[in-house]
C-alpha cells in the first residue's frame, strides 16, 4: 500500500493511495540544498528544493507517524520522531534500512 505524488496538470503533486491506480511514482531524493518538512497528518516526510520549490516525498516504508525529522547529509539518513510509538527512527533518504534509534518503552 502506501501513498505515492500525482500530478494533476493543475495543482502541486498531491498525494494519492497506490491501489486506487495501476501505475505508482517513485519519487528521487535530493542530496544538498533542500529543507525537509513533516506532514504528520499522512505519515511522510517532504523534502523542499531550495532552488526551485520543486516539492519530493520521501518514499518510507509505512506505517510512519512523524512529529518532527532532521537529515544527515554525510550519512545520507532521515532521522525522525514517530508520535504513536514513542520512537525516534532512521532510514536512508532512499527509504532502506528503517530502524528504531530509541524507543520510549511506554507502549
């Protein structure tokens, strides 16, 4: 499942559930010059071009319930705080190797 950017020649890409059409959009990270922005509402996690405002989700592996994030561009990691599960986690800005950094205890 998941949530995947559609454009629709008028508006901004918005965000769509995959199994609602046959074909999905892999988004390509930026690396350098990008501000990185939460919406905690869906669960991803957008990258902002500092160029050209061109607006990249960020292809985690759900579920996510992200509060607030911050990237390590030497490791090339998004770290983020997941509000449901008392966790802070890490993935590559790829979307790989989704971890657990810490985890509260409190469920």
């Amino acid at each position: 499942m998941g949530t995947f950017l559609h454009h629709d020649d008028i508006n901004l890409p918005f965000l769509v559930p995959r199994h609602l059409f046959f074909y999905h959009f892999v988004t390509v990270p930026m690396l350098e010059d990008f501000a990185l922005t939460v919406d905690y509402t869906h669960g991803i996690l957008y990258q902002i071009s500092l160029q050209d405002a061109k607006v990249t989700a960020i292809n985690l592996p759900p579920p996510n319930y992200p509060m607030s994030a911050v990237y390590d561009s030497k490791r090339h990691k998004v770290y983020w705080a997941d509000f449901q599960r008392y966790q802070i986690l890490q993935s590559t800005i790829w979307g790989k190797n989704k971890t657990v950094v810490f985890n509260t205890g409190l469920l």
